[in-house]
C-alpha cells in the first residue's frame, strides 16, 4: 500500500483499477489523519504522498471523461 507510482504509470491502469487504487488511498489518508491527530504518526511526509497521488488519479480520471 505504502508504494507510490507515478502518473505514467497510473495511466496504464484502467478506470475500475484507478477507482480501486484512490479508494485504497484515502482510506490509507484517514488513517494517516488519525495517527497525526494523535501524536503517532512517524512518516509525516506520507500524507503529502497520499494526497498527491489522489491528486494524479482524479486528474487522469477527469481527463479520459
């Protein structure tokens, strides 16, 4: 979960796959969320990561409608 790609990448996936991946992804970012509110969050950089990455599928996504 914790693997990152990039938009090249993410654009060989079909749309099912890029759905399945940005729900994956926010529910890593919730939890992330969670850790950080609570002071156990060791990786703080990870929530930029998630957060871009949704970034790149919602735009491929809005790009192939």
């Amino acid at each position: 979960m914790s693997d990152t790609k990039n938009a090249k990448e993410l654009r060989d996936l079909s749309v099912a796959d890029l759905n399945e991946r940005m729900n994956e992804l926010a529910a890593e970012n919730m939890k992330l969320r969670f850790q950080k509110a609570t002071m156990q969050l060791n990786n703080t950089a990870r929530v930029g990561q998630v957060r871009r990455e949704i970034a790149r599928i919602k735009t491929i996504l809005a790009q192939r409608s």
